[in-house]
C-alpha cells in the first residue's frame, strides 16, 4: 500500500519515512571550499516552504535531475530540526 503524501508543516525530525510533494522555488550551487552544497526552497500546495541541501557528495548525480519551477515527490530523507 503507497504511503499518503505529507506536508511540510507536519514534517519533524522524529522518524525518516516522510514523502513530500513539493515545487522547487530556488535553487542555487554553494561554493564552499570545504564541502559545495547544491541548496533549494521547496513550497507544498499548501504554500508551505522548507529549506533542503544536497550535500557535496551527491551533487553530481542529482544536479542533472532538479530544475527551479518544477515538481518532486521526495521520500526517505535526513531532517535537520533548528528547534
């Protein structure tokens, strides 16, 4: 049975088995000369918006596949809590 979609308001960093629906409003390369990170701002259908990261390890295989303005459904990743 498919797993329902969540929000971003409901995510936390309590378990790692979110799946998210989400449009890419920003997207932008960090140079850092210690780890370069690949950093975008998603936004739910509910105008929610989240920050994400790809870290310098994973740049070249995801880089090709993410276009700002255009929508993903993500699961199954690492959530940082700035709370």
């Amino acid at each position: 049975m498919a797993r329902r979609v969540n929000f971003i308001e409901e995510i936390n960093a309590t378990k790692d088995t979110w799946k998210i629906k989400v449009r890419i409003i920003g997207l932008w390369r960090v140079e850092r000369s210690s780890a370069p990170s690949l950093e975008m701002i998603f936004m739910d259908e509910n105008g929610d918006k989240i920050e994400a990261m790809v870290k310098n390890y994973h740049i070249s295989l995801w880089e090709p596949q993410l276009q700002e303005g255009q929508s993903y459904v993500g699961d199954n990743f690492d959530v940082v809590s700035n709370e």
